[in-house]
C-alpha cells in the first residue's frame, strides 16, 4: 500500500494551521474506504483571517512588477512538472482516478500555469481613434480580491485553473478546494508559494460549504466568485453573490450529447467516445452522455460500446493495468443505482454494467443502455458517473432537438465525414464548446466553459484571465 503523502491543512497569510481547536473531516480513499488524514476545517476567524490577508495581499501583488508576476508563475509550473510524481499519486489516493490520469492532469496543470505566465505579458488594451491632442484608452485592471470554489473530480487542475488567471489579472485569491482532496490542493499550493508568491496574496480553507461560502461571499472584501459544480449549487452562490452586485464565472454541469450520424468514421467514434466515456469513471463535467446515432447505425454502436465497456479493467488506481478506478465517494455509487433503476424500470435496455463491483470501495461496472425513455430521470439530470445511453434517431432535425432539449449547454461532441453536415450541426448546437470528429475540449489558450445552466464565462485561454478583470475607459484632452 502506498503511503499518503501529503498533510492536508489551512493556509491563511503564510501559515499553514493545524487542527487544534478546529473540527476536522476525515478524508478517505476511495478505492479501499480506509481513512487517509483528518483535514482541520476553518472556523468563523479563520474566514476572517482569509479575508484580512486577501484584503492586505492585493494592492501589495496588484503593483508587482509584471516580470515578478511572470516568473512566480513560471516557477510555480516547473515545480507542478517537477513534483508530478508525487501529486499525480496524492490525487489518486485522494480521488481515485487511475494514476496514468492523474500523471495527464498535472501535465497539462503546469502547462496552464506556464500559459498564464506569459499571459501576464499580454494584458492588452486599446487605443480609441480621438482628434489630434486627445486621447482615450481601454485598460483591464484586476476585479479585486478573489473567491474560488473548487469541485473534487479535477483536484490537480481545478485549484490552479482558478489560481493562475487570477494570479496573472493581478488578484488576491482565497481558495476553497474539496474536502475530498485536500492534500492534491496543497500540495498544488505549496508550488506557487515555494515559487514566491507572497503570503497574503493567496489562502486556502475548508469547511462546510454553505458555511464557507455564505460568510465570505458576504465580506466587501470579496469582489469576484468563481465557482465550478453543480447547477443548483451555482444558482445558490449566483443569489448570494447578486446582494453585493458581485461578479460571478459559473462552469456547472452539463449532459454531453454526442452526435454519430451514419457517415462518420464508426471506429474513430466509438473508440473516441470509449475513451472519454470511462475518463475519471464519468465524473466529468464534459463527459459524453448521451449518444445520440442514426438508427442505421445505433444497434452496431451500441454493441460496440457495450463490448468495449465489458472489457474495461476497474480497480484502484494506483495499480498498473487499471484503466477506471472507483468513484470519488459514497454517494456516488447509490446515485448510479438510482438513475440506471428508474430508466430500467421505464424500459431501457440494459447493455452492459449496471451494477456495484466488490465489497469494499466505491466500485462501479462502466455501463451502457439503449433506448432509454426520454422521461427518465438518466435522460434528463447529469449522471456524473460511468453510464452511457445510446438513442436512436432518423434526421438531422431530430438530432439537434434532442441534443438542445435540456437546459444544459456545456459541451456538445459531432462524429461524421460531411463537412455540412458538420458545419449545420454545429451552428444548431447549443453549447459552449463543440467537438467536431474529436472529445478533447481543453486547451490552455482555449476557453473553457458553457451556455443556459451550464454556466456563463470562461476559464483557460485569455479569457480566464479576463474573468478576473474589469475594463476601464480612460479619456483626456
């Protein structure tokens, strides 16, 4: 058995806290149910703390030069690349995802950050056309001290998504990772500040969330959320955030419909789709779900599917041949059987999977159905987990309709070979981002993020740091 190696805690003006007088929460492995550490969690004057330090660590990082900017940044993503090893295997113990996966999203975390590090560099104005002896500009300046609320599926990237563009706007930040993966988030942490990153500009704290959340969105200190979760959480904090006209980035939940239509390369698909589908066992805000094939097609997809799902390998995620490891807690496997029960009993077709792996962990067969009724609740709420469902359609028509018909808009995913076919597909379809023959939606100078409940704004790319800027109008004559 690996050893845990990290020592989850809070971070507020340059010191890390223990627990002592603190109430604490134990954090657990997943693969196993055995308990990792016992996370302290803030109290009131913690949050107070938090929010002094974010107050004092601004107008102090804001008139950092932009080269110390960029070379805190910059040392922060070659300490992510040099510490990969040990953070890749925090997370899986943490969250449970095989650690090939985990190894991927430190990579691609320090990639962000080093992206966010030229970034600063790039903080561009304009110059508006004004009569000889005026002038008029537009400038972005940094919102202000900063909220982050991160989710426990990406406990690597989401801390430093959220951390780097706001670092590079020129922010304070306090942050609230997952009790889930606690140690991933320090450890995360500990690269900016052994990077340079002055004590006040950033802290980190647990707790419960609605605690968490009420007290510093309340705070005039804080002048700008960003959140990633679920809708109804989001349209929570989005109430909250609304009393004190505070800007929010909301990146929530979606239902990913994917198009194969019956021109598509058909193992490129289902190979694609495979991939992405089982990816961090579902719990993926952009996972496929809900597969929408011509039906000349969509009885040979969903067999393939199914069978690629049968032969998958679930186990924990640190041993070697483990291609999907368990999910992240308790809750989730109940929560599978509660969706895979009802579009069962409303008639769908079981394919492959639907059923709890082994007596200890949070273990779950990849599971496939077809011909789910659209009134069930698998057709109509995110899964977050390891279940597919394969519908049947005739147009193209059909498709768009039942790719639009939720209120999500996250991402939307197009598999065929006629380029108007494409090109009408992906006018119709409404999303955020949109795949076309491909399922990789992230790209560090791409925005990231979605449309109607699915959020609004974006993280990654130069819109992530704008996020986390306001725009000036300066004018003299």
């Amino acid at each position: 058995m690996t050893d845990y190696p990290a020592r989850p805690s809070l971070f507020i003006d340059g010191h890390w806290l223990a627990r002592e007088g603190r109430d604490v929460h134990v954090v657990i492995n997943p693969a196993d149910g055995r308990p990792l550490a016992e996370l302290p969690l803030a109290t009131t004057a913690d949050l107070d703390a938090a929010l002094d330090a974010a107050q004092r660590g601004y107008p102090l990082w804001r008139a950092t030069s932009i080269d110390q900017k960029a070379a805190v940044l910059a040392g922060a993503a070659r300490l992510i690349r040099e510490r990969s090893e040990l953070i890749a295997t925090t997370a899986t113990l943490e969250q449970g995802k095989p650690l090939a996966e985990a190894r991927g999203e430190a990579a691609y975390t320090a990639a962000l950050v080093e992206f966010y590090a030229g970034e600063v560099r790039r903080n561009y104005g304009r110059v508006l056309a004004r009569p000889a002896g005026q002038r008029s500009l537009v400038v972005h300046e940094p919102v202000g001290p900063s909220l982050a609320l991160c989710p426990w599926n990406f406990p690597i990237l989401n801390p430093a998504r959220k951390l780097a563009p706001a670092l590079a706007a020129g922010c304070s930040m306090i942050i609230k990772p997952p009790e889930e993966a606690p140690g991933t988030a320090a450890l995360v942490l500990q690269c900016f500040i052994d990077a340079g990153l002055p004590a006040p500009v950033a802290s980190m704290v647990f707790g419960v969330p609605d605690h968490v959340s009420r007290d510093l969105i309340a705070s005039p200190v804080i002048r700008k959320i960003s959140f990633t979760g679920s809708v109804p959480v989001g349209k929570h904090l989005m109430a909250l955030a609304a009393a004190g006209a505070k800007r929010t980035t909301m990146e929530l939940g979606g239902h990913g419909p994917v198009i194969v239509w019956e021109d598509a390369d058909f193992e490129k698909a289902v190979t694609m789709v495979s991939a992405f589908k089982w990816r961090n066992a579902g719990q993926v805000c952009v996972s496929p779900t809900r597969i929408i094939v011509h039906d000349a097609i969509a009885d040979r997809f969903a067999a393939a599917l199914a069978e690629r799902a049968r032969a998958l390998q679930v186990g924990p995620g640190l041993d070697a041949g483990t291609q999907m490891g368990p999910l992240a807690n308790a809750r989730r496997p109940a929560a599978m059987a509660g969706l895979i029960g009802d579009a069962l009993a409303q008639g769908g077709t079981l394919l492959a999977g639907g059923e709890r792996l082994g007596s200890a962990g949070n273990f779950w067969a990849p599971t496939v159905l077809a011909d789910v009724p659209l009134t069930a609740r698998l057709m109509n709420e995110e899964p977050f987990g390891p279940v597919a469902t394969v519908s049947r359609v005739t147009t193209l028509d059909e498709a768009i309709a039942e790719a639009n018909r939720l209120p999500f808009g996250l991402a939307a995913y197009l598999f065929t070979e006629n380029a108007r076919t494409a090109n009408i597909l992906s006018d119709a379809v409404e999303a955020g981002m949109v795949g076309i023959n491909m399922m990789a939606m992230s790209a560090a100078d791409a925005p990231f993020g979605g449309v109607k409940d699915s959020g609004h704004g974006s993280e990654d790319g130069p819109e992530g740091m704008r996020a986390f800027q306001v725009v000036k109008a300066i004018h003299q004559h």
